[in-house]
C-alpha cells in the first residue's frame, strides 16, 4: 500500500523512462526501469502516496529527469582521490 495505485508506475530517475513497481511494501516501494534496467527504492512514509498518477511524465519533465541524472551520475563516475 506505499504509493498506492497512483505510484504503479514511476519516472526512471536515471534515464526518465517507465520504471514498474515490483514490490509494494508498507512504507516504500521498489521500481526496475522497463529501458535502462535501473532499480531504485521509493520511501513514500513521509508525504503519502502520491494524489496523482505518477505515469506518464510530460516532455518538460523528462527532458529536467534527464539533465539531473547526466550531472548525477556524471559526479558519481568520477574517481575517488586516492583510490586507483
């Protein structure tokens, strides 16, 4: 019951494509992206689940999920200093 009927589906905070819910828990939700295969976790016990549907996403949308994600992970791919 996390995110309810509303969260069935949720944006790919990676590459902003349709991510599925495959477990639905009390509080959070797991989603796996049907285009990159990302997997990621949602914890909806601090708003609620959402009033709207999640899916679909407008193209205004994608294109911010996408600009966020490239300068995300561009970061996260960087090497650590002092680790080789």
């Amino acid at each position: 019951m996390a995110g309810g009927v509303n969260a069935a589906i949720f944006p790919c905070l990676r590459c902003a494509g349709p991510a599925h819910r495959t477990y639905e828990g009390q509080e959070d939700d797991h989603y796996r992206c049907s285009e990159c295969g990302s997997e990621f976790n949602i914890d909806w016990s601090y708003d609620g689940p959402p009033q709207s549907p999640c899916w679909p996403i407008s193209e205004e949308e994608t294109e911010k999920i996408r600009k966020m994600a490239a300068q995300v992970f561009r970061r996260r791919s960087k090497p650590i200093k002092g680790i080789e």
